[in-house]
C-alpha cells in the first residue's frame, strides 16, 4: 500500500523520526538535520536529494525558534546579516562540490566520510563534557553575558575593517568570513543547518555573549538555509514529500521538547546525546562498508543504529519528563490530604 508515493512503512517511519528529531531539537535547540540527511542516504537517496532535504527540514524547524528569540531581542541583526552573505558563499561552493562529486560518482562515500568524522568527534565533545559535569563550575555563576577567552584575545587584533557588536564589543570582518563562510561549506557539502558548528564559531570566535550567539545562529542560519533549499531545490534535489512528513511529526515534538527544558535537567541525558552521535557515526560507517562489500545486513543494523539511538534520547527525555511529573505528584498528596 502506498500514500504520496510512499509505503505506508516509510510514511510511518518519517513522521515518528520527525516527531523525535523534534524532541530532541526542542530540548537541545539543534536543527536535526544532521540526523535526517544521513537518515535519507542510508535509505538510497542520492546525496544531492538527501542534502537539499536536509537543509530543507532545517529551514523549516529554525523558523518558531528565531522569532522566539527576536522576542526576546536575541539577535545582532548587522553580525546575523554579514554572515548570511558569506554562509550563502560557503553554501554556494559546497553545492557545487557536491554536484561535481556526483558526477564522479562518490559524493556518497565523501559525504558518508565527512559524517562519520564529523558525528563522532562531536558525539566525543558530549560524551567529555558529560564525563566533566561533576568537575564543571556550577551554571548558576556562569554569566550568559559573558564571552570566553578566546573571544577577547581575537578580538584584540584590530584588522580592519571592523564592526561594532550589539553587545558592545568589535570584530574584524575578516574573523566574521572566515568562520561563516567555512560553516557555510560544511553545510553545503553535507547537508547540515550547522547550528552545531555555526553558534560555537559565533560565541568563541567572533566573540558574542552565549544568549545573543544563539539567536544570531538561528537568525543567520535561518536565511542561510533558505538559500541552501534554494539552491539544491533549483536542481530538484528537495523530496517535498519526504521533508513535509517530516516536520508534520517535528512539529509537535519540538514543543513536547521545549516544555521538557523546564522539567528536565539537560545535564541528565546529555551522556545519552553523545552516545546517539557516536552509534550514529558507526552507523554511517557499516552502511559504507556494506556498499564496498556488497552486503545487506549492515545496511540494516546501520539504519536501526541511526534511527533507533535518535528514538532512544528521545524515549529517554519523555521518560524523564513522566518521572520528574511523578514524583511532583507524590510529594504534593500528603499535603493535599492533611488538609482534608
């Protein structure tokens, strides 16, 4: 039986992944697509189709979280503009690496490679700091107004030309291109919104307090993804079906996600998180192995690793959610009943 040119398997199958990629978006404030594009490469959709769908996604899960942060006034708008330029540039060339990779006929194997380092040394960072919490001063004296060391001391080099920062201090343009533009190539050679990537340049190179890089991530990364689903959709490299399904299940996670934030401590799953990344890199490396030995079997136990251990984190917040709801429960009935 098919729907939208589906099986009802895969129809099933997109929304319930899009309603925990959206779980986990809410709850970590990360687009998702870095799940979804090596999702649709392991499902046999060429690389072009499962970048652009990714990039798609992510334009369509950035929109709710940048204008709740505009509310906030979160966003360096002249920071935010500047690197949408040059994201779109870095997007642009990783495009067309792509398509030339195509053509070659391993964009595949490249962007599977790029995944599997890229996953697991980000999986490695999660897994460190989840290893570290105990050690880690406490997050109430850390000041989100604040900006790392690192920050300061680029920031002491004056190349011109430069511009001031909503937050009161300056940054040379050339720092601004220089990040944007190599996350934009990420994000054009392997499908990504880059959040991930795009807020730690923001805060630790280009020098903005945490709360400010975060909407100007979204923000920038906002257009920048538009201009993304542009460009791979131009070449019919967008799967409408296959991204609307998605953000139909999305949707409501992100908002079962975002309520979780006030319930859960992150710092209770985040070791969960860096494992997700880490299976999710081995995933990606035996469905490689299996295309170079011919093999089916690791082709599956590589879409169950990628698929189940995003449902896992997931399973493992709203589990935390009904146990934190429990336990409010049972230490408000004794005194609902004294009062009787």
């Amino acid at each position: 039986m098919e729907l939208l040119g589906l099986s009802l398997t895969l129809l099933v199958l997109f929304v319930s992944f899009g309603f925990m990629v959206g779980v986990l978006f809410g709850f970590f404030g990360m687009g998702g697509s870095f799940l979804i594009t090596p999702t649709l490469l392991l499902l046999d959709y060429p690389a072009s189709v499962a970048i652009g769908s990714g990039l798609a996604f992510y334009f369509g899960t950035s929109v709710i979280a940048v204008l709740k942060h505009y509310d906030v006034g979160q966003v360096d708008y002249k920071l935010g503009a500047i690197l949408f330029v040059v994201l779109s540039v870095g997007i642009e060339l990783g495009s067309r690496l792509v398509f030339g990779l195509e053509a070659l006929g391993i964009a595949n194997l490249v962007t599977g490679i790029a995944y599997v380092v890229l996953l697991a040394g980000i999986g490695a960072l999660f897994l460190r700091r989840a290893y570290n919490i105990d050690d880690d001063v406490d997050e109430d004296d850390v000041d989100d107004e604040e900006i790392p060391p690192i920050a300061t001391k680029i920031q002491s080099y004056t190349v011109p030309p430069m511009i001031s920062l909503s937050s009161g201090g300056r940054a040379s343009v050339w720092t601004i291109t220089g990040a944007g533009g190599s996350v934009g190539l990420v994000s054009g050679l392997i499908g990504v919104g880059g959040g991930f990537i795009r807020m730690p340049a923001i805060y630790y190179l280009i020098g903005t307090p945490l709360t400010a890089a975060v909407g100007t991530s979204l923000f920038a990364g906002l257009f920048s993804g538009a201009f993304g689903t542009f460009t791979y959709g131009m070449s019919g490299s967008v799967d409408l079906t296959v991204v609307s399904l998605l953000l139909v299940g999305s949707a409501l996670g992100a908002r079962i996600g975002s309520a979780a934030t006030t319930i859960v401590d992150e710092d209770d799953v985040i070791i969960y998180f860096g494992l997700m990344m880490v299976l999710a890199s081995v995933g990606i490396a035996l469905s490689e192995l299996a295309n170079w030995l011919g093999t089916g079997a690791l082709d599956l136990v590589s879409v169950l690793l990628l698929v189940g251990s995003s449902f896992f984190v997931a399973l493992m917040i709203l589990y935390q959610v009904f146990t934190s709801l429990n336990e409010d429960d049972t230490r408000t009935q004794p005194t609902s009943n004294s009062g009787d």
